[in-house]
C-alpha cells in the first residue's frame, strides 16, 4: 500500500537530515568524482530529491486511481 512507502520516505528523509546536518556547503561543492563525469555531491543529491518528487507523484497517482471492480 502507498502508506507503506511513505512511512519508509519518511524514514529516509529523517536519516538524511541528520546526515547532511553533519556536513557544511563546502562538503556540497566538494571535489568531482565519477567515471569522467564531473559531478559533485550537490549534483548527486540534486538528482535524490528530483527522484523522491517521482516517487511522491507516482504515489499521488495511484492513490486516486479509483479501486478496481470486482
């Protein structure tokens, strides 16, 4: 069910601010890293959040999907 992966966002989301609460800006615009790409950890974690606005979206979607007819 959709509360289930919304419980577990939540988790991650609480984890994750505690995480970057350790670190500073610098630590965003730290040094590139990655198979020749040029990407730092503000890229990476730019590309988390664009992720979890899918998630969100697609657990928006399905919850007003109406229920199947049975």
């Amino acid at each position: 069910p959709p509360d289930y992966y919304l419980e577990r966002m939540h988790d991650v989301r609480v984890r994750t601010q505690d995480e970057l609460a350790r670190r500073d800006d610098a630590w965003l615009g730290g040094p590139p890293f990655g198979n020749g790409m040029l990407a730092n950890n503000h890229w990476k974690w730019f590309h988390v959040l664009e992720d979890e606005l899918s998630y969100r979206g697609q657990i928006r979607l399905i919850r007003k999907r109406p229920p199947p007819r049975g």
